[in-house]
C-alpha cells in the first residue's frame, strides 16, 4: 500500500460503497485462510436486483458493460470492508477473473475487465495491480453482463488477529 | 467444525461416497500447499460416465441440475477423503465455484449451485459456509450439465503432517 | 522436482520460452503471495498477437487446439520464469484452468487442455502434476481459442528471500 490509505483514496475519487453484499444461500461474501480472502462473485447488483441485464455486444454496450464491471468491483470492495473493517487492511490485490456475458462473436472482454482493473489500481495504487483472467461466457445469473471474483491478501497484523471476520 | 464430526453427518444423512474419482491423465484429484487443499474440476460421473447430460433448461431441467451439482459434490469429497484420509480433516470449505452446462437464456445457475451448497453446510456445518462463484456455459465435457471445483483449508495438525498425501 | 532441474528438462525437450508476455494494461503476469504464484490468463499469443482464433470444433481442429494450449503453456511458463528468475524455483504446479472456445456440442475440452498438462509434466516430472479444471465456453478475448491460468507453488528458499519479484 506504500503507506497510503486505500480508504482515504476511495474518498479522494469520490466513490462510496454500497451496502455490502448479502449472499443468498449457504454461502458467504468473503473467506479468509491465512492472509488471504476469497470472495464470492460479484455482478452490477443494487439491493439485490440487477442494475443491467444483458449480453455486452448485443443488449449491452461496451460501456455499460465497463460500467457493469466497476459496479461489480464496489461490491466486492464492500464486502471487504465489510469482512475485515476496513479496505486498508488490504495488503495486496492478488487475482481478478472476470466472466462477461457475450454475444456471440464478442471478445472484447479485456477491454470490459479494465473497468475493474482501473478501479482497483485507482484504489490501490501499485498494491492494486493484479494478476487477471479475462473470460466470455454465453449466460451468467440473473441474465448480469459481468460477474467478477477475487482474491487479496491481508495484512501480516490483521492476519494474526485472533478472530477475524470470516463473513459479511 | 464445532467439534462435530463430519464423516459421522454424512452417515447420519445416509449418505455414501463414491469411489474416489480416477482422473484420466497428466493430472491428479487432488492437491495439497500448506493447509489448503485444491480439488480438480468433478462432474456428475460415476465410474467414469456421466449420470446425465445436457444443457440445463433445455435437454436437463432445474431439479435434474440441482441432483447433478450434489452428485458431483459427493464425487469432490470422496477426492478429498482420498487425499486426506478423512473429511474430519477438513477445517473448512472455502471456495466453491460451479459452471453450469446452460441453455440459452438460462440464468438460474445460483439455483443450481444450491444443490452443492446446501450438501456442504449439510455435512460441515458452519465450516461448510463458502465463497462461490456460480457461472453459466455453453458447453462441458462430455456434455455434462454442471462441473465445480473446490478449495477447502485442512485443519493444522493436518497440515503439519510430515508426508501428507496429495493425490488421490 | 525430485531434484532434476525444469530448466534443463526444457533444454533436452528442445523447447524454448517464448518472450514474457506482456500484460495490456493494470494487470500483471504475475503475482507471490507466501510460496503461491498466481499467473494470468494465458492463451496461444506471440508478440500481441494470436497464433490461431476461432472455436475448437468448428474453425479450429481438435489438433489445433492441442497446439494452442501448448503455447499458451508456454507463455505461462515464460512469465513464471520471468517472475521468479528461473523454473527452478517451482516446487509445484498446484492448479491448471483452461477454458476452451467451443462450437456448439464441443465437447472434448479436457483432450485440448491434455496437451497443456502433459508439457507441464514433460518439464517438471511428478511436481508437474495439477489438479485441472476444463471448461468450455462461447467466447474468449480476441476469439482465441484456448485461455489458461495456473497457479504455482515456490521453493520455500525462493519463498524466504526478501523482495520475490512479483511481476513480469
């Protein structure tokens, strides 16, 4: 993070969090293993309900799918937030994978995962670079144009606490 | 684990697992890298044939998918009991991410995953609570109509074991 | 590794590492967390440029496909090596994903991803075992036909040194 706050950033650019996420099921927004948190996918979802529906290339453009994509990324920054306190306990942003509902003959995927790369390194800055995987697929739940998943580390104090928040 | 035996639950539930499922090639069922443990892709097989195939909402319906995504978890642990000797090893479930074979239009692949979901919390109880991702496709192998893949974290005293297994 | 050297194995099997990839924006090759090298997705590109495009099954042959999992292997391993000094500080290939652009009712994913895997074990022997997910899928970015990621475990010596490159 190179001492600067992630949290003081994301004010900087304006950008508030939504509520954080809440899983539908038996599952969780967010695990920790060690000085790592996974995080379960999330889509350009408000509430529950999608902002956007839609294959990118067809019902979508290559801009509401950008769009889709940094929505997508607030979320998932929400239920960081919401798993460990506060986004600078992030240490690093390690892996992004990106699935984009594409009309056929799209693959322009890159292109719409950048939204989310820019944000985060926005956020971030160096310690927001990440390793990515950029995919098409031809439906996705709830008919989102993008659902994105990722993976962070934590810092070496937060990974030693006692009982860290596994949940949001 | 709450100190609640997991192979005891999935006795309690009359549940038995499969043989342990025979990768084909140049890879194996399971891995081990410190207290995580990676699991390959499983499908809905049984000695080697899938139980049922097809794109779910069309050829398969939602209730065949959910039966698919159990059948396929069952095959996952019994990977996992091949690799560690018991799912009592387990600490917990962390990731599971599931693609689901999907009919155009399809967009109930959350549902789907349940089926997977539900099985976990079932036999782990609260360690069975995970990160997913619940993605839809056009086409799997040997046309099956859902594949998952799983992290799980073993407990420490497994993982500090001097030759663990790492294959099934 | 069981102590023959990767670099070597390359070497004898007459192969050479492609430059490094080089990522197109806020991404990164590469990325250590602890002993773990998360990479990229990588497909059958050479200089920016892709070496086939189009759908196993339809534009693409089953043996063309093979082909361009192995190069996108070898761009994964370029990018490992280009991280990390050399393949010899991998002590491990953990997880090997492939995703592969399938026509309609493709379905032979895993014999496409097979020439990924058995390359993997040609240069590093037993560590060279995966577990493996394959998938397929409608679209990929640039339509190329096979996109794969994998993650790595490090030498706990290359994991103990002080500053681990982390980028390509």
């Amino acid at each position: 993070m190179n001492g600067v706050s992630a949290e003081r950033r994301l004010a900087e650019l304006g950008l508030e969090l939504p509520p954080p996420p809440a899983p539908g099921g038996e599952y969780v927004a967010a695990k920790k293993v060690g000085r790592l948190l996974f995080l379960s996918g999330q889509g350009p979802m408000r509430n529950g309900v999608p902002t956007v529906v839609g294959q990118v290339g067809r019902d979508v453009s290559l801009e509401q799918g950008v769009e889709a994509a940094r929505q997508a990324t607030l979320n998932a920054l929400a239920a960081i937030r919401a798993a460990t306190g506060s986004l600078d306990n992030v240490e690093e942003i390690v892996q992004l994978r990106g699935f984009v509902n594409s009309a056929p003959g799209f693959d322009r995927q890159p292109q719409v995962m950048n939204g989310a790369s820019k944000l985060l390194v926005s956020v971030f800055g160096e310690a927001g670079r990440h390793v990515r995987c950029a995919l098409g697929t031809s439906s996705l739940p709830h008919n989102i144009p993008v659902e994105l998943e990722m993976i962070v580390s934590l810092r070496q104090e937060f990974g030693a606490q006692a009982s860290p928040a596994e949940d949001s």
